[in-house]
C-alpha cells in the first residue's frame, strides 16, 4: 500500500513540476524538488497517523475487565459479585502497573487469568506445599548426595526441554496440590532420561492416595510422594488414572503401576548443589512464591518472596539471559496462559543462602529401578 502511494505521489509531482515549476529548470533540479515533497508528504503522514493514535481513547478499567472476562470465560453468580470481583481486578491493575513502571527491571508482570482474585485467594486455591519442620531423607531414600566439581563453567546451560525430557505444562486448578505435579514433573523427566520415553504420569493418584503426611489439595510434599510410589510398586500413567482437582477415593489397587522408583534423594540446601542434581534430570524444588509472581509475566524475576516456602515447581534447567544474569529455569503447574507458556526464569547465585525465594531449600528427586 505505501508503495502505490509513493507511485501516485511520484506521478502527481512529475505532473505538478510541469505546471509550477519555469520550464527553465533542469530535469535534476525537478528531480531534487520531487525528492522534497515526498519528504514532506511522508512527515506530515507520520504526523497524522501518531495523533490520530493519541486522539483514540483508552480503555476504561470497567472495559477491560469486560474484555478479561470474555476472554476468560469469567462469568459472576451475580452484579454484587461482579462488583466486588472488579475492585480486586482494579487493584491488581494497579499493582502490576506500579510494579512494571519501576524500571530497571529484568522481568515483567501482566493481567492473567487470576486477575480478579487478591494474593490471599491465589495462594491459599493454587499453591499448596507444606514442607516439614525438618527435611531429611526417610530410609528410603538415598543417603547421600554425591559432590562433584561440576559447575556452570563447565556446561553453561541445561533445558530439559530440548532434550525431550518435559511433558506439556499442565493446570492444578484451583487444587493445594502443587506438591503431586512437581513430584511427578522430576519423575516423567527421570523416566525420560533413563528410556528415551516421554510419559505423563498421575497427579491424581498422588493426590487421592498419598495420605500420609500429605493432606491433598490442603498442601502436601514431594518426598511423601516418593514415598508413596515407592511402597505402591509404582505409580499410573495419566491417561489411565486422569486428573480431576479434587481429592477422591484412592483407587491405585484398580490400576496398573508404569513407573517404578528405588529411592529418592534429597538435595543439599545450597545453589550448587541443586545445580549437579539439574544437570543431571529435572529436580522437584519449593519456592516462596508472592503476589508478585501471581502476576509473572516473563524475563528473570528477581522481585518479591514469601517468608517461607509455600509452593512447588519443576526445575527444568538454567542459563544465562541476554543481560548476562544468571537464571533457574521453572516448570510451573499454573497453565499456559501464567508466565512465558507456563515455564518461569528466576535469578541464579543470587548470593542468598538457600537461594533467592528459597529456590534450593526443599529440593529432591526420584531415583530409577
């Protein structure tokens, strides 16, 4: 289209140089004046197109929330609670703003699909990790983690995903049980490595059997979960034992195990540690999610953390951003539509013992047959 119009333009200049300009200029002399209009004609468009954008109006934050609840499929019981849905989604527009006006900052938040709920509502519905007052391997596990001299010099970064080791990113719901997708995200990977075979196995049966010290979609953790596979004899692919968010029946003694784990090992509370242990498969780890990551939207986060741990994801890898951070890698069970199509970056060797949010403070993973 800006070609036709630099043609007709062109056209129309030739034919205005012959009315107005004295036949005693030279054909350069034309050509250098041709050159001049269209300059002009471009300047005055660029003008016109820029104030034509700042004359359109914005949308109200009542027309957004409209527009969010379309897209989202949001429909309220009725206006009462529209209302009170919009004020916390108005809030919420507020604090992902104030926090992405700040500048200097490496990540971003956004409106997602939790928009209309408060921080206390989001982490009380869709985390869920109670991690014990004192974290140790149970006799089941391996009893101790082997310390090599591998670091990042040495493989600068690892995403399980190229490798074929990370199944689709999948949605808890509004289910406490964070726990189950993390154990069973480090279990689908470790099943992976060892068999070229990508499966995707039970959260469900997870979350209806692993009764002890588990509490099902009220929090639970993944070494309970490891243990439970391991006194099963096993634990059920997806399909046949599918999730549901809810805590139902246990009804593992009706289906047949397709994974089987020896052990599982628990990772030393430090960043290199959990380093070896992500070289080497996806690990199960805690983090101190806050309302900041409700919102998290891409780039590697280095924002606000809980006071504890209260959350469970996958690390899937690490590496390195283009402004020369250090970052882990995440598979969160939160859906696509939160964070870069579900998987997060978060700041690596922050300097933080334990890690920044606590990210290698509850780490472990499953151990093959």
């Amino acid at each position: 289209m800006q070609t036709s119009y630099i043609n007709i333009l062109q056209q129309y200049t030739f034919d205005l140089t012959h009315i107005i300009f004295p036949s005693t200029l030279t054909m350069a002399m034309k050509i250098d004046l041709m050159s001049i209009l269209i300059t002009l004609f471009f300047v005055i468009s660029m003008f016109n197109s820029q104030t034509t954008a700042r004359s359109q109006p914005k949308l109200s934050v009542s027309e957004r929330h409209e527009q969010w609840m379309s897209r989202h499929g949001r429909v309220y019981k009725d206006e009462v609670e529209k209302g009170e849905r919009f004020m916390i989604f108005k809030e919420n527009m507020k604090f992902i703003e104030s926090i992405n006006k700040a500048g200097n900052l490496s990540y971003k938040l956004g409106i997602n699909e939790f928009a209309d709920i408060t921080s206390e509502e989001f982490l009380a519905k869709f985390t869920g990790l109670n991690v014990p007052s004192y974290l140790s391997p149970s006799p089941m596990s391996s009893t101790e983690f082997k310390i090599n001299d591998l670091s990042d010099d040495d493989m600068p970064s690892k995403d399980w995903r190229e490798s074929g080791a990370v199944t689709q990113v999948k949605n808890q719901g509004q289910c406490g049980c964070c726990w189950a997708f993390s154990a069973v995200g480090s279990l689908e990977g470790a099943y992976q490595i060892a068999t070229g075979n990508l499966m995707e196995f039970s959260e469900q049966e997870l979350l209806d059997c692993t009764t002890t010290n588990n509490f099902g979609c009220n929090g639970g953790f993944m070494t309970n979960a490891f243990d439970f596979i391991i006194e099963n004899g096993g634990i059920s692919i997806e399909s046949d034992y599918e999730y549901q968010g809810q805590q139902y029946t246990c009804r593992s003694q009706e289906k047949t195990a397709a994974v089987q784990i020896s052990s599982y090992q628990v990772v030393p509370e430090d960043e290199t540690s959990l380093l070896q242990a992500v070289t080497k498969q996806p690990v199960s780890i805690g983090i101190a999610a806050s309302q900041e990551l409700q919102f998290y939207a891409g780039g590697t986060y280095h924002g606000t953390c809980a006071d504890q741990i209260n959350h469970a994801v996958t690390a899937i890898g690490y590496g390195t951003d283009e402004q020369g951070q250090k970052y882990w890698l995440l598979k969160n069970s939160w859906g696509t539509t939160w964070g870069e199509n579900g998987f997060m970056k978060i700041i690596r060797d922050s300097g933080i013992p334990g890690g920044f949010c606590d990210i290698a403070k509850a780490s472990s993973y499953p151990n093959m047959v």
